[in-house]
C-alpha cells in the first residue's frame, strides 16, 4: 500500500486547514513555525551542551530496554529552559499555542509541557522502532481505545536541515484511527523533512520514529517538544528545574506550561493539583502541626 504524505502548510496558513489535516492524517508539517533567530539561540545553547552527554547514554529511566529505544550514536537531554531564553518564546509560540489548544483544551482545562529534548541522531544510527508518544499513559489509552480523546500532542522540531538521509522522522500517516492498537506492518512510514523553524506536528496517538541516519560524518539535529493535558503526569519534571519565583519574568502561559501555575479544572468538574505556598513553610515546635 503507497503512504499517504503529510501535508505542508506554511506559518500564515489558516488554523482551521492545519487542524483539518492533523485530524485526518495524524500530523502536518508547518514550514516556519518558529523564526530563525529562536531557532539559532537554541542551537547554538543545544550545541555547547552535547558534549556532556555521550550518544546513546540517555535510556529514559528503562535501562538496556531504554538505551535500545533511543539509539547507541542519538543524544538526548531534557532540562531546556535552563539552555536559553529563546525556549520560553518557543513556549510561547502563537501558532503552536493555537494547535494545542484546540487539540486538547476539549478534554482539559489546561495542559502542560510533557517533555522538551534535544533529540540528535549521528551517523550510521539505526531506525528507531515505530511507536506512539501516548503509550505513556498506557493504562488510559489501553482501556479506552479506539474512543480515546486527545492527551498529548507532540512537535518535531529542524534547528538544521533534516534530511530523509539524516535521519527525519518518519511517521504513519492515519495511524491515529485504526482499530487496532498494534502496528501494521502493510503500512509505510513516510519521512518529515524539516528546515529551520519548520516543524512536524503530530498526535500522540500516531506512530512515528527516528529515521536511520545513512551518513558517515553528519548529525541529525532536531528538537521535541510536547504538551500533555493537565490531569496527566508529565514524562519531565519541568517544575523542578526553577525555584519559586525563578519563573516571574515569564508570561503566565509559560509559567503554566513549566508547573507553576496550579492546574486550571474544567468548568463541569475536577480539582485543582499542584498547589504550592507562595511562603515558605514555618517550623513549629508541635511536630503534630
């Protein structure tokens, strides 16, 4: 069976074509999506910070099982707010911003980052195995496939050219709507070639993967960067990285994204979670209080 390609659109495309085809095919690639300048600062703060994790060092918390998923000659690392202030531009991206919204504010009353990683795959690297970014939540999407709702939506991001040859990702277009948790293997991937600032944006429950990288002596270079609706754990501890107040330079979407806002509840039902004392605690000399 020929594979379905993804669409491209351009940055002033209207929102309503882009989500059209992101329902449809699972994801489109937006050329553009985020200006030069930010994408250069990233780079250039990314590039500073590879030689401190060795290729293939980052196993996701799940040992050799990890190791094998991400790749022996991929790097990747997380923490990026703490790279460069171009991050919380891309936070604050307008035409991403509109996307995700759409996508998951139906289902929740906020959402927050999930994850943002420097995702570099080096020469001669094998494909990365096809899987969907929403198996996360497994006990969620297990129980209630096919009539999922939308948990998480993800960004593959060119901070140079990608290349089929470097390595671009390769996604499944449609993949979203079978029947069938499993991968089909009568299905093709098609690749996501990205310049600068374009960007590959994708639904959580579409498989995808890192594409092999048939050079000898170029790297793939490329960032991921994914919203998941407030109720859910997120894959990074973003909270963490800042302490309180670390953030009030930030719009207050920002300070959402990053967990230091409580979440937002839907109007029908819900609570609130991560509530934090904008003083710090006291201690008292009754260790019952």
């Amino acid at each position: 069976m020929s594979p379905r390609s993804l669409i491209r659109l351009p940055a002033d495309a209207p929102l309503d074509d882009m989500l059209e085809a992101f329902r449809r095919d699972g994801g489109l690639i937006v050329e553009g999506m985020f200006d030069r300048a930010t994408i250069d600062a990233m780079t250039a703060a990314a590039d500073r910070r590879v030689p401190e994790f060795p290729p293939g060092s980052a196993t996701q918390g799940m040992g050799a099982a990890g190791a094998a998923f991400v790749g022996a000659n991929t790097v990747r690392f997380s923490s990026l707010p703490l790279l460069d202030d171009a991050y919380f531009d891309m936070l604050d991206n307008e035409i991403y911003a509109a996307i995700a919204d759409a996508v998951l504010l139906p289902h929740c009353g906020s959402c927050w980052v999930n994850t943002g990683q420097i995702m570099d795959i080096g020469p001669g690297e094998a494909a990365q195995v096809l899987h969907r970014d929403a198996d996360n939540w497994w006990e969620y999407v297990r129980s209630a496939w096919p009539d999922v709702v939308d948990i998480t939506i993800s960004a593959m991001i060119g901070l140079e050219e990608v290349t089929e040859e470097l390595g671009a990702t390769r996604v499944v277009p449609v993949s979203h709507t079978w029947e069938s948790l499993d991968y089909r293997v009568e299905h093709e991937s098609v690749p996501a070639e990205l310049g600068p600032g374009d960007a590959l944006v994708y639904s959580g429950y579409v498989f995808h993967g890192g594409g092999a990288n048939l050079t000898a002596d170029r790297w793939r270079k490329a960032m991921h960067l994914s919203f998941v609706a407030g109720w859910l754990n997120p894959e990074e501890s973003c909270a963490l990285d800042f302490p309180l107040g670390g953030l009030d330079h930030c719009s207050p979407r920002v300070q959402r994204l990053l967990g230091h806002h409580s979440y937002t509840p839907m109007e029908v039902s819900g609570c609130v979670t991560s509530r934090r004392s904008r003083t710090p605690p006291r201690r008292t000399s009754n260790p019952c209080c």
